[in-house]
C-alpha cells in the first residue's frame, strides 16, 4: 500500500510569488489534514478535509493560504503571496474514519522564502 | 491555554531504557498519542492513550495518567535507529482527532 505522497519536497521561492503544494493520502482515506512546523517549534495544524469538504480549518493562519481538495482525493495548498514567515514544512497525513487518531503522515514539503 | 511540555533532548547508549515525558495543560483531553520523525522524514504513528495504564507494542510502551495529566514513551532494548524526535500529541476536542503537538525530544542514542 502505497503511503501519503507530497509534492515537490522541496521549494525555494522569493517573497511575493505563489507556490502550491501537492498531497496525495492513502487510498480510502476520507480524512485529510495540512500541518506545518517551523523550525524549532511544535507541528501546528492547519486545516482538516473529509473526502472533499473543510471540516475545520481554524489553524489556516490568513487568507493568503488557499487548500482544495479535488473530489474527495489529493489535495492542493496555495500560498499566495509568499511571505518571509511562510517558511517551514509542510505535512500530510491522512487517516481512516474507523481509526480516526491513527494518522499517516507524508514526508512533508520544505518551503523556503527568501 | 494549551500546553505540552516533553524534554528537548534525551542522550542514552545502546541497549539502554529510556523514557520521554509528557506532560500537558488542555481545555479538554481525550487521549495522548506519540510519534517518531527522523531527520528529514515524515513523522510516524506509534501509538495512543485514552485510558489510563500502559500500553506495550514490542520495544515502545507508552502511559498514560489523566489524573496527573502526565505519560511517557517508553524505549526498551534501545538501537541507534531509535535515534530520532519524538512528539507527544494531545486529542482535547471531543469528536475531532486533530492533536494539538508538543515541540518534540530529540533522542540521541551512543554506541
């Protein structure tokens, strides 16, 4: 069985410009979720997804950081603009419903803003 | 508010025990859960606490005391691949699993 998957892993952008992250879950996963961790400091979460819908996206920290996911599958993280705080790791993890507290997570992207 | 506190680092040998405390301040509590990351990898499930007592997978055991509001990790047996960070996360919202993490303990294990 194939693991929770993040794209790209890496991303290095200058202030002010877009970049979207990719996150495909395990397959039968309804639920989804984006967390980030800066450097340092504890992994905070972002926002959740069951099959298609935003559960509960209170950790999303302004509306420059956008999240969709296509038909209950992978999802999308836009930010847009890119600011020096944006920077960090970014994490997928997915879970089953029956076994909600067991999460997977995917490697994480590192984003850098300069 | 909320809180987790976990030690920043843990040093041990091979072979050795060791144990990686938790303890947490939260509105509400629903059970503590623990992960591992290596360096540069995705953090990874090892195991969750909604009641009271210890739970043992293989090496790894972990505690929990919602009195005390306090658990631990516990590492048996420890090998150089135990080497990593490791996170308590706490469940305090009733129907929804999203935890709330601790900064992480970075175990470092000696030959």
């Amino acid at each position: 069985e194939a693991g929770v998957t993040q794209f790209p892993s890496h991303s290095v952008i200058e202030k002010g410009q877009t970049v979207t992250l990719r996150c495909d879950p395990i397959s039968g996963h309804d639920n989804l979720y984006w967390y980030r961790r800066v450097m340092g400091k504890e992994i905070k979460f972002l926002l959740h997804f069951v099959k298609e819908s935003k559960q509960d996206e209170s950790g999303m920290p302004n509306n420059r950081f956008l999240a969709e996911r296509t038909g209950g599958t992978y999802s999308t993280l836009k930010v847009q603009p890119a600011e020096l705080e944006d920077s960090g790791v970014y994490f997928c993890a997915s879970s089953h419903g029956t076994v909600a507290y067991e999460q997977y997570f995917g490697p994480g992207t590192r984003l850098t803003v300069t | 508010g909320q809180s987790l506190e976990q030690p920043s680092e843990v040093t041990a040998v091979e072979g050795a025990i060791v144990q990686i405390n938790c303890t947490y301040q939260t509105s509400g509590f629903y059970g503590l859960s623990w992960y591992q990351q290596h360096d540069g990898g995705a953090p990874t499930f090892l195991s969750y606490n909604a009641l009271d007592g210890l739970e043992e997978t293989g090496r790894f055991s972990s505690f929990l005391s919602r009195s005390d509001s306090y658990g631990y990790l516990l590492l048996q047996e420890l090998q150089m691949k135990d080497s990593a960070s490791y996170f308590c996360a706490v469940r305090d919202q009733r129907g929804s699993y999203i935890p709330t993490f601790g900064r992480g303990t970075s175990l470092i294990v000696h030959p």
